[in-house]
C-alpha cells in the first residue's frame, strides 16, 4: 500500500506511537539504540520508554537451576529505577510492566485507543539482541502489534514489514565499522582484537538522552502508569527481603547509573588504579584487583565506549601504559563474545557449541560429556576436594561473583577434569552471577569447554591456586576448614599424612571432603596450533602501546 492511501485512511489527528523497549541498555547516556529510535521519531509521534520485568526468572531450567538469583534481580530493580530517575529528569517517564512485554504493550494501546484518542502507527525500537529468548520476545511484540492494528482496521497492519527495529548498541566497536561481515566474524579471539583495532575506531559517546533531541511526549492517559511504583522482589517471585550480605563479598555495589558511573570515576581516577590494572587483575579478594564494572555493563547501567573515553582522558591527563590498554583489550573480548553471538544464534547454548554434534568423536577437541548428579553439586556447593576450586564457587554461591581467573579454573575444571556436560556451569553461573551477561557466559563456557575447535585451555587447578594464592589467602578466606594446613599442601590437602591432618585439624573425609574424581593429565595438540607453540608466539607480542584508537 503506497504511503498516499495510508495518510487517507489514518486521520490527520492520529499520533504515531513509538515505544522504546529497554532490555540491557539501562542508561540515558551513551545509549546509542535510545538516540537512534528518538532521532527515527518524529516530534509530534509520541515516545513512550518502557521496561517489563520478566516474572519468570524463579522458573525451573532444564539444568535445575533459576534464570536469576534475588541478589541480581534487586540489582536490577535498582537498575530500573535509577533509569526511570534519569528519564524523568530528561523529562520524559519510564513505564514498567511485569510479565509478557508483547501483553503489556498492547495493553497500553488498548488504553490509549479506549481513551478515545486515534492512534496511528506504532513502531517498536530496542537494543539489538541475538538469542532465542530475547527474538522470541521481538517475534511476539511484533505479533500482537500487528493483532491490533487488524483489529482497529489499520490499513498497514504489519507496519510495512517490520514494527519492531532492533538497533545494534552496548558494543565497544561498531558493527557496521567491522571489517567482516557477520557470518565471517573470527573464531578466535586474537583475530577479532587484531582485525578490529587495526580497521576501527571506537566511536564517540552519543549525547545524553533529552539534553540534544526533543521527543513526543506520553499519552495522558498512560502518564499515572509512570508513577506506579516499581515490583519489588516479591512481585517478581521471590521473598521481599535479602539475606545479609557476605562480608566478604567482593562486589559491594548498588545498582544503577549513577552507581556505574561512581565506580568508573572511583576506579579509574579516585583510586588511580587503572595504571596497575595489568598487574593486578589476577587477584582473588576484595574490591579493587579488577574494575567491577560487569555488573553494570551487563545491564547496561554504563557503555564500553563511555569507559574506553574515561581510560584515553586517564591516558591524556596521567599515565598511558600497558594497563591502561589492557582495560580496552578486555572489553574488546567482550565485544568478540557479543560478535560471537551475533553469528552463531543459540549453537553457543548447544552441548557441541559451534563444532555440532556431526564433529562429536571426529573433532580433535571432542569430548564425551556425562552427567552426574553428584559430581555437579560438588561442583555447585563447593565440596570437589580441590581447595582452589572449592573457594571460588563458594564465593560465587555466597556472594554472586567470582573472578576471571576463578572462572576459567572452575570452567575448565567441570568440563575438562570432571567431564561433566558444561551447560550445568553454565547454568549456574546464569542463576549465581551478579554480572551474568548471555553472550559473555555462554561464549565463555564454550570456550572453556573447547566447542569453538580451537586452542583448549585445560587449567591445572592445583598450580593455578598455587601461583595465583601462593599464602593460600583466598582458601583459606572461602574453606576455613583448611586455616591451619600447612602452605605447601593447601591446594592439595589429600597430600598431608594422617599426623599432619590431625595437627591441622583438617581430617580429609570429615572436615573437607575428599577428592571426587582424579585430576587428568590431558594430551594438549602440539604442532603449529597446539599450546606450546601458542604460547611462545603469545610471549613474542609484545605491548607495543596504545593498539587501540578512538574517534576524538
Ligand atoms: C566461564 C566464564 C563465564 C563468564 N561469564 C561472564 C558473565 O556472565 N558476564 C560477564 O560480564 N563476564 C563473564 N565472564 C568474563 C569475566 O570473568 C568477567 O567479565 C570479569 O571477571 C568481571 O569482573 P570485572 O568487571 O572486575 O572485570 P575486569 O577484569 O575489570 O574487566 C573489565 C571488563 O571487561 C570485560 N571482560 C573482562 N574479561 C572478560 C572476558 N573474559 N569475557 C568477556 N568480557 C570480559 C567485562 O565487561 C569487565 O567488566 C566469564 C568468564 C568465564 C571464564
């Protein structure tokens, strides 16, 4: 139908409505997919920002486990409502639903068509995102949208193809700057850093929502659902109050932008910590041996790009050094983990990952992965009988986070040592993290568990505890039981003899359990592509400084 017939069958009065559906993107500045949809709007379409909680995150997964834990679903409220602070004082609202956004949102046309004012079209924009779940929620938007239109008579139902429009944001590159097209993004993480800092800029922030674009406003009869109060933890499923947080908890943070911004600002500058970045990132307790900046970039409270600007200010005004780069490279991996996602969909949530069942047996990286129930909640509880292990997963199950280092050594661990199907960690991180990102967590996983077909990186847990804990301090901090064996045998208690166990009144057996399965000794490929080889090229690239640019 040609736009002419349109205009004569919508009334001239009819205001367009374009709502912005927030998912993980929950900021007002630098929030690029926010600009895009008000830049697409009109003035006179109203621009109604919207956020719907999923009431369904304490349901069961197939893994035994919830899609969230309390701890992070009142971060995200906290989330919520610093955004809806933010949209406010950018003088428009937030409306927030519980439960299907497609239902919520045709519920709010209901009312607005009800309140007999003519509606014309209405287009939905969000943050691009990749996987099944969230596409799913696009494919029913879009759908009930279309149902409503049918219903009023609209001329153009389906909105002339698309009435939902994902915006590609939250990455540190942009996807159109890329050097590749999608279906040839790399495999390997080197490539991808390599292709994008050799052929990319990072972009500028884009303005802060409200202060350069005037948008519509919200229909007047859905201005009282701004003011509803947001759910809390029991609307959303789970009890109204928090246990008492651990105290020794390494992430101590509120919610929200301000929040983030605070840490940015505190990290980078108060602290000066971003000139040792490099050298302390590998650490295990407290607050400041790595930035903590996941919890937020997860929900979107901050942008890369916002904190890749406060790291060249830093660089401009104090030290450019290997650290400084190196906080760039990491959010680079994020990018390569959402680039990942970007081209293989769900295969980063399948057992075989990227390589397919066809490759289970043939593959040189192929495993036979069992489950056990047993053997995965020693795993969960942290009770496997390896000290290093076991400290870092209690630390996630108290506290909701747990550090790189930690990850990768239980990720390995569950999958590689254990053998056990490396989507029950997986899972559990989902559930546990306070920082669980979709594409961060599942790529990472698959990574660990050598689905992507290349280079595997089996972690020795006893010589990781030792090189990474050498006083043992983090053990000690999560296994108490273990206080007073001696340092040479903290990460392998099962060496002390009987006399030693009950000097250090640790019996193996009572007061810390006994291995649950036997480390192996795992056959790494030599050759060109195998570790050895990886390493010394590895050791050869050297830090050539400031590999990264940005458009000032
Ligand atoms: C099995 C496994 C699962 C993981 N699951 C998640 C997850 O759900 N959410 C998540 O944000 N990170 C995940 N990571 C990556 C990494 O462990 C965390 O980002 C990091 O520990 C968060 O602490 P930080 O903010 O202090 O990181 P820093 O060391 O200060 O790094 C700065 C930022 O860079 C990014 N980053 C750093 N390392 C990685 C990495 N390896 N992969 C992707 N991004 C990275 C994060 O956004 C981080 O906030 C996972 C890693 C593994 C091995």
């Amino acid at each position: 139908m040609c736009a002419a017939m349109v205009n004569s069958v919508a009334s001239r009065s009819a205001r367009s409505i374009n709502f912005y559906l927030f998912r993980f993107d929950l900021r007002v500045r630098d929030n690029n997919a926010l600009i895009a949809a008000v830049e697409r709007s009109s003035k006179s379409d109203y621009f109604i920002p919207v956020y719907c909680f999923d009431d369904k995150t304490k349901n069961q997964t197939p893994y035994s486990t919830t899609k969230a834990s309390p701890e992070r679903t009142q971060f995200l409220i906290e989330s919520v409502a610093s955004l809806r602070g933010g949209l406010r004082s950018s003088g428009t609202d937030l409306l927030v639903g519980v439960g299907d956004a497609a239902e919520y949102l045709s519920g709010l046309l209901s009312r607005v068509k009800e309140s007999g004012e003519e509606v014309g079209d209405v287009k939905v924009f969000c943050q691009e995102e990749f996987c099944s779940e969230e596409v799913k929620v696009n494919r029913s938007v879009e759908r009930a949208i279309k149902t409503f239109n049918q219903k009023r008579g609209h001329p153009n139902p389906t909105g002339g193809g698309s009435i939902v429009n994902s915006i590609w944001g939250s990455s540190l590159y942009e996807l159109e700057d890329a050097p590749f097209d999608v279906n040839s993004v790399p495999t390997v993480m080197t490539q991808f850093r390599t292709k994008m800092e050799k052929n990319c800029a990072i972009p500028n922030c884009v303005e802060t929502f409200g202060k350069g674009h005037t948008c519509g406003g919200i229909p007047v009869i859905l201005k009282g659902e701004g003011e509803k109060e947001l759910p809390g933890l029991k609307d959303l499923g789970f009890d109204e109050a928090l246990p008492e947080a651990d105290k020794r908890a390494a992430f101590e943070f509120k919610g929200g932008e301000e929040n983030a911004l605070a840490r940015v600002q505190e990290y980078i500058f108060d602290l000066d910590l971003l000139k040792t970045y490099f050298e302390t990132r590998n650490g295990l307790i407290g607050a400041n041996f790595s930035t903590k900046f996941s919890p937020f970039l997860a929900v979107g409270s901050v942008s890369p790009r916002y904190i890749a600007h406060q790291c060249r200010k830093y660089e401009a005004e104090r030290v450019s050094n290997k650290s400084t780069y190196w906080v760039i490279f990491e959010l680079t991996v994020r990018d390569f983990c959402r680039y990942f996602a970007k081209r293989f969909g769900d295969k980063i949530f399948q057992l075989d990952g990227i390589l397919g069942k066809e490759a289970r047996g043939r593959h040189p990286n192929s495993i036979r992965w069992n489950y056990n129930p047993a053997l995965v909640d020693a795993w969960k509880d942290g009770t496997t009988g390896f000290p290093f292990v076991d400290a870092n997963m209690r630390e996630l199950k108290a506290t909701g986070y747990m550090s790189n280092r930690g990850r990768q050594n239980v990720a390995s661990f569950l999958a590689l040592d254990m053998n056990q199907d490396w989507r029950y960690g997986g899972y559990w991180f989902e559930e546990k993290l306070l920082d669980y990102d979709i594409y961060s967590n599942y790529v990472s996983w698959i990574m660990a568990a050598g689905m992507t077909g290349g280079r595997v990186n089996k972690f020795n847990v006893v010589k990781q505890g030792k090189d990474y804990d050498p006083k043992g301090e983090y053990v000690k901090l999560w296994c108490p039981e273990l206080q007073d064996v001696p340092i040479a045998k903290i990460m392998e208690p099962w060496r002390m003899s009987k006399d030693e166990q009950k000097e250090a009144g640790c019996t193996l057996g009572v007061d810390y359990p006994n291995r649950v399965v036997e480390m192996k000794t795992f056959q790494r490929k030599e050759g060109k592509d195998g570790v050895k080889a990886q390493r010394k090229k590895k050791n050869k690239e050297k830090y050539k400084g400031g590999q990264y640019s940005i458009r000032e």
